[in-house]
C-alpha cells in the first residue's frame, strides 16, 4: 500500500511540476500591434476580431505548442511587441528575441 502511494504521490508531484506556463506580456500602447483595433474577419482557425486579437492569438498558440513541447519547470514570461522592424528589397527581420531577466 505504501508503494502505491508513493507513486501516485509522485507522479502528481512531478506533473505539477511540469506544469510551468508561457506568460505573454503585451508592451504595445493601446491602439498599436497586438493592441491593434482594426477589425479584422476570423480567418484560418484564428478567432480574432481584430488585427491585435489575431496577432496574439497567434502568439499564444505558438506559446502552447512550445509548452506542449518542452518540459519547462518554471514560468516564462515574454514581455512582447509587435513593431515594425528593418526589411528591404534584399532581406527582412520577421522577429527577434534574447533574455531581459534571468531570475
């Protein structure tokens, strides 16, 4: 009996454990990228309303799959913006990011 209940204590204790999550933290002022009130149509799966609404809806999902995939044993939390940044006729960033805090 005691085997068993170590176990099962266990395996609830790791699966807390594991059970860390993405914490996205929007930056955007009020009316800019994922704050971007432009109505938009649902389209592809996305359920947005909004240019904003998609834009993070798409960012969560992205966060999911990289829960789903990864056993993270702490919270995350992305601090995020959606800005324009550097592209020309030859090349053109999608996105970027890098460690700001490391507790």
């Amino acid at each position: 009996m005691n085997k068993i209940f170590s176990f099962l204590f266990f395996s609830v204790f790791l699966t807390t454990l594991a059970q860390a999550d993405i914490i996205i933290d929007v930056r955007d002022a009020s009316t800019e990228g994922f704050n971007d009130r432009t109505i938009a149509s649902p389209v592809g799966g996305n359920p947005g309303t909004t240019i904003g609404a998609q834009r993070l809806a798409v960012f969560e999902r992205a966060a999911d799959i990289l829960e789903e995939k990864l056993d993270i044993p702490v919270d995350v939390r992305v601090r995020a913006e959606f800005n324009s940044l550097t592209c020309n006729a030859s090349y053109g960033t999608l996105g970027w990011a890098g460690p700001e805090d490391i507790e």
